[in-house]
C-alpha cells in the first residue's frame, strides 16, 4: 500500500488509541488492583481480541453487525457483564481493608489475559469502526486483500502499545502502594475501574 495512506492510518490510529475507552479502562483497573504482570497480560488479551476484531471487520463482519441490532447487542452486553462482573470480585476480594494482616486477593495474570481477550474480541465498536474507517486508507489502484493485512497488524500494533504505556504507568503508581490496607484500597479503585468499563461498554450505541 502506499506509504503516505500508511503514514495517515498509524496518526489516527495513534489518537484512537491514547483516547481511553473500555478496553483501556480494564487495564487501568488490572494494573491498579492486580499489578503489572496482571496488567501487561491483560493487554497481551486485548491485543490478541484486536486483532480478532480487526481481522473479522475487514473480513466483511461490520456490514452483518451494522444490520443486527441482536448481535450487536449480544456481544455489548456479554462484554459489560464480564467486565462488571470482575470489578465486582475485586470489591469484594477487597472487604478486609481494615484487616491490615490481610492481603486481598489479586486478579491472576491468566484471568486478565483471558477476560481482555473476550473484551477485545467481542467489541462490537471495534468491528463496526473498522468496517466505516479502514477503507479510507485503501489504495483503490492496488488488490485489497495484500492491504488489508497491514491495516490489521498496523491497528493491532499501535494499540498495543498505547495499552502498554497506560499499563505501565498504571501499575507503577499502584506499586507505590506497599501496605496490605493501601493495597486494598488500589484493588477497590481498579474494581471500580473494571465495573465503569462495563458501564462504558453497556452504553455503546450503533
């Protein structure tokens, strides 16, 4: 594809990814609550949900979730519930503040990688986006099929990193927080995080 479209879709993607969504406040409150193994693997989850997503857009899946409002709203809600779900665990795993001898329990790096694979995955918004923007960057002089692999990993890419900076700031100033009732109170911030990426995700509309 030509270099100028390429160098346009990395700026732009560049600024999805440094807006914050429900993807990005997953990790936030994985990193906040679990620290920054749980938080990197969770964006190893949702690099791996993007580029599914991605791939499935550009695939032709944007046209079928653009014409079924029950899809859509199928892979919404069983994204907001899961993310809600875990923010929730995290409140609770996090009720023993005022125990200061016990420490909450932490999210497992498995359980974020697996949870920001489905959040990516079966965000219908990503597939949706993707249908409507990426075709703005394909050379119509030029076969689509050897353009639009590069779209994906290019999406995926810079996504990953974006993520990546946000978890790694994230958890560093939750690892300022040593003591067993800080980190109660950190594990409690990232649960919340968690239940308004949910909130977020179960507001998206078509």
């Amino acid at each position: 594809m030509r270099l100028d479209l390429w160098f346009a879709f990395v700026a732009a993607t560049l600024v999805i990814g440094l807006i914050p969504g429900p993807g990005v406040a997953a990790i936030l409150g994985y990193a906040i609550g679990s620290g920054r193994r749980t938080a990197f693997a969770s964006v190893g989850g949702l690099m791996l949900g993007n580029l599914a997503a991605s791939t499935a857009s550009l695939l032709g899946m944007g046209a079928v979730l653009a014409a079924s409002t029950f899809l859509f709203g199928l892979l919404k809600w069983a994204g907001a519930v899961y993310l809600i779900v875990v923010g929730a665990m995290g409140l609770w795993r996090a009720r023993n503040a005022h125990a200061v001898a016990i420490r909450p329990r932490m999210i497992s790096p498995r359980a974020a990688f697996l949870g920001n694979l489905g959040v990516g995955t079966f965000h219908p918004k990503t597939i949706l986006f993707l249908a409507a923007f990426a075709p703005q960057f394909i050379d119509p002089s030029r076969p689509y099929w050897t353009q639009a692999p590069v779209l994906i990993a290019t999406f995926v890419i810079v996504l990953a990193l974006t993520d990546s900076c946000y978890a790694w700031a994230a958890s560093s100033a939750g690892g300022l927080l040593r003591s067993p009732r800080a980190q109660a109170w950190a594990q409690r911030a990232g649960g919340g995080a968690l239940i308004f990426a949910g909130l977020a995700t179960a507001a998206i509309r078509r």
